[in-house]
C-alpha cells in the first residue's frame, strides 16, 4: 500500500526522532564509562572474614577506614571468588575461571606427595636424587589485566603477594604485564623476617621479597610497608598517564604476626587493624594527589577465612565452596559514577572485573583466549541487570567439590542449596529436587570437560630449596640475605618423624581442608 503523506510522513519523522533519541540515551550512558580511562587501584585483602569488618556489622571498632570506605561506596551484595588464594588471583588476572588454567592447584601442591598422587604425579627429585617441586605456575601465555592496561597505555603495579610462581622469569609479576614490583611471590610472609617456609617439598625457610624482582633488605612489618610503597607509587604517578595498581595485601593471612605496638592485642584484630590502616593511607594519597575524582577504586577480599566464626553469618571456611569460603565483601568507588551507599544485589564473579576493566580502559578486547568475564559496566554504574546467572568455583580435577552456583541454586558436590532464601546453607534440599541436581551436575561436568591437559610437568626447581625465590635472584644472592636465611634454618625444626609432613595434606571432601589455613598460620619462619 502506497503511503500518502503528509500524516504518515509525519510519524515516521516522530518515530525516527524517538528511536535516535532513546539510542542515543542508551549509547552516551555506555559512552560516560567505555572508554574513559580511570586510574584504577584494587585493593585485596588476604583471608578476611565475612563477620570482620565493621561495614558487615563487627562491633568491634577495628575499621574505621574501611568503614568510612564503605559510607563512600557502592556495596556489592552478591560478589564471589574462588575459595583459596592462587584460584582467586588467576582469574581476577585472566579473566578465566581457575581451572582453565589450573590455576585450581597452587605452585606448592607440586611440592607435596598428597597432592600430587591425585594427580598422576609422584615428588620429583633433582639429578643429585633430593625432592624437589616441580614447576607449577599461571602460563606466560595467558593474556593477563596488566598485559591489557599496559598495552592500552596504563602504567601497572603490583604490591603485595603474586602466588602465581614464584621461580621462573616468566611467571613473575614482570613477565605478566606488571611494570612495577614490591613484595612477594609465595604463598604468605613471616610480616617481620620476609621469610616463608618453602612448604614443599624441602622445609625450609626462604627469602621472599623484593622489588622490581630484586630482593631487598627491608626492616618493619608487611602490611605497612606495603602501604608505603604504594603511596610511594601514587606520588610519582601523573594526570597524563593513566594508572593500574594491584594492591594485594597479605594480612590477614597466616602466620599471625603482630603489629608492633599492638602486642596486647588479640593478633587476628590487630592484623586487621593495621590492614585497615594501610588501606586507609592508600586512600589517603590518592586524594592528595588529586586522583579522586578520576580513580576507580576497589576494596575487597581474596577468599574466605580460615575460622567458621570469621565467616559469619554464612557457612564454611577457605578452601570450601559454602557461601563462608566465596561470598567476599566488595566497595566500589568511582566519584560521579557510583552512589555513595548504593548498594547492588546483581551477582558478580571475580572474573568480572577483567571485562569491566578493558572496557573502561578502551583496551584491546579481541584476544587468542576465550574468557569467562563479563563487562559489568552497566551494572555497575547504570544500575543495569547483571548479565551473569551462573558461576563455576569448582570442576572435577580439583582438590574441592566440584560447585555451581545457577540462579538462586548451588550445586556443591552432592548438596543443593538455595542460597537466597537460605544464605546460611542449613538446608540441604537435593533429594527434595533431583530434576535441577540432574541439571546442574551435567552442567558442572561439562564444562569440566573443558579442562585442557596438564602435561607431564617437567620442569623442577633446581636446587631444591632455593635461599631466595626467583631463579635469577637465587643465582648470586647478597650476603646479608644468605646470612638472615641461615639464622632462620638454625631456628627451625630439624627432625620430623617418618611419615609426617611439615605442610597439609589434600583435602577430602567438604570439609576437611579447612584445616590447610590453620597449618599455614603456624609455619612462621624467624621471629620479629
Ligand atoms: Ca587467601
């Protein structure tokens, strides 16, 4: 039919003008975040409990900063990680869920008899016949957030724990995208000695922290000295490059060192309290270098705590799938963008921020690797849905239960939980609903079945037990550095029986490896 103007001509002017108007609505609200470059400054506790800060409801006054924080932010309600250190920080770097890059199993595990026999593996030894770890680590291949921020122009720094490999070049902070770097490769740090076990397979204690992979002397206590190093780092940084920094304290985490000062404390609040210091300093400097305004910035935690109690009101610890061990505190500050006490129920994974990041970056998206994160620009600072209904935090080949979260369900081995009427996980309502386990468990399997293969793991640390992490570094270590690792092993414990084992042993079941976190806290290497 032949449209005769001029009614018909006049909608289709009033239509045309009302879909380039709501377009255009919808592509400057995209517009306001893509692309715009904040400096961007994550911050990550180590270990901390759900119950512990005072924004979640501790009457116990140990965070003031945080809480202030917190009056400033936008609160993630529904925000997730994996369940232990190494899973969280691969996919926050990736983009990918652990076990793509079996990042699932930590450097040391390679260290360790248990572990390695559910794997196929026996301890390697070295050509002179002693055990030693075969070399584990996040694949120099995978493309990580530093790689991304640096090649979109952003100056990137890591300060804190790494525990993606802590031996070969490649594997360090400085062969992933980090352009600048301060503190340690392993999995925890003596606060005072800068020491750690070397847990597995030779016992002892080894040096391990540096800067710009360098070791250095350094006298004082962790968690301050990260701080100031990061305040350091914010001073020289300009408005005319954009920066990234990776803040990845280690407290609260084993082993219990105390703070100076605060010795009547109890040790887990005080290393809180110097936790909260720190951060609050970071803050600190951010706005007297006039960077408020143009920085994201981000507060949260790696994974849950090693005590039930720390956890509440939700079930579980570290290294388990309850809510206890993945649910994380997360604030989000981005001034002009977020609400100062909004807060989001949308759910969000670690992964997550990986998308979101090069989207505010206007970095490269395209890359050789498929991801699992989305860009929650949108829900973030739009208040837009959130794109993601499921979250795998475990697979088969994993040393934890295979667990799926998928809508309000999660799938955690053979339990079901609905986990939003139930946020404790008191009910397990599996033989109520065998059609959605049915569901799940095959969902849960076949995305296992995406795990690649592992390899046969040829390479091995050499020599055995290294004095400082870093091949390079270890080659022709200073003399104060051999000297303090000698004081240490002089200290340590020189005999174990047959059959025991300074490090855990893998877990079994739900449960059982909580007691990983509380072995950790007693392996202090050298006292203050
Ligand atoms: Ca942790």
């Amino acid at each position: 039919m032949m449209i005769t103007p001029p009614f018909p001509r006049l909608l289709l002017l009033f239509l045309s003008g009302f879909l380039l108007s709501h377009l255009a609505a919808i592509t400057s609200a995209a517009a306001e975040h893509a692309g715009t470059r904040p400096n961007i400054v994550f911050m990550m506790s180590d270990d901390m409990g759900w119950a512990q800060p005072g924004f979640n409801g501790s009457k116990k006054g140990l965070t003031p900063n945080m809480d202030a924080f917190a009056a400033e932010s936008m609160r993630l309600d529904n925000y997730y990680t994996h369940s232990v250190c190494a899973p969280t920080r691969s996919a926050f770097l990736t983009g990918r869920y652990a076990f793509r890059t079996w990042s699932d199993w930590r450097s040391e595990d390679f260290g360790k008899p248990s572990y390695l026999a559910k794997l196929g593996l026996t301890l390697a030894h070295t050509p002179d016949g002693t055990p030693t770890r075969r070399i584990h680590a996040l694949d120099s291949d995978e493309r990580t957030i530093a790689e991304a921020l640096k090649d979109a122009g952003y100056f990137t720094s890591l300060v804190g724990k790494w525990h993606l490999g802590e031996w070969l070049p490649e594997h360090l902070p400085m062969g992933q995208g980090f352009m600048h770097q301060y503190g340690h490769y392993g999995w925890g740090i003596g606060y005072y000695s800068k020491m750690i076990v070397h847990n597995a397979p030779a016992r002892f204690a080894v040096y391990d922290w540096h800067r710009n992979q360098k070791p250095i002397q350094e006298k004082g206590y962790a968690t301050e000295l990260f701080a100031n190093e990061a305040v350091r780092v914010i001073e020289k940084q300009t408005k005319e490059k954009p920066f990234f920094m990776y803040v990845a304290f280690n407290a609260v985490h084993g082993p219990l060192d105390v703070p100076e000062g605060k010795e009547d404390m109890d040790p887990r609040e005080a290393m809180l309290q110097s936790l909260d210091q720190a951060i609050g300093d970071i803050l600190k400097a951010i706005d007297a270098q006039g960077f408020r305004d143009n920085t994201l910035v981000i507060v949260t935690n790696d994974n849950g705590p090693v005590l039930e109690a720390m956890s509440k009101p939700y079930r579980g610890t570290k290294n388990t799938t309850f809510e206890g061990g993945v649910k994380q505190p997360c604030l989000i500050r981005w001034p002009g963008h977020t609400t100062a006490g909004a807060s989001s129920d949308g759910m969000m994974f670690i992964t997550d921020f990986y998308s979101t990041f090069i989207e505010l970056a206007g970095a490269e998206k395209a890359q050789a690797r498929p991801v699992d994160a989305f860009d929650m620009t949108a829900m973030l600072f739009d208040g837009a849905k959130s794109p993601r209904n499921e979250i795998i935090y475990d697979v088969k080949g994993s040393v934890r239960l295979p667990t799926i979260r998928s809508g309000n369900y999660k799938l955690m081995g053979d339990m079901l939980f609905d986990v939003v009427s139930d946020p404790g996980e008191k009910n397990d309502i599996a033989k109520e609903n065998p059609d959605v386990v049915a569901r799940l468990k095959a969902r849960v399997d076949a995305v296992g079945d995406e795990r690649p293969p592992l390899g046969d793991k040829p390479l091995l640390m050499e020599p055995a037990l290294p004095t400082v992490y870093g091949i390079n570094e270890n080659k022709n270590p200073p003399a104060w550095l051999i000297k303090a690792v000698a004081e240490v092993r002089s200290t340590q414990q020189q005999r174990w029986a047959l059959g025991e084992t300074p490090w855990p042993k893998a877990p079994k079941g739900a449960v059982a490896s909580k007691m990983d976190g509380l072995a950790d806290e007693k392996a202090k290497p050298g006292k203050k």
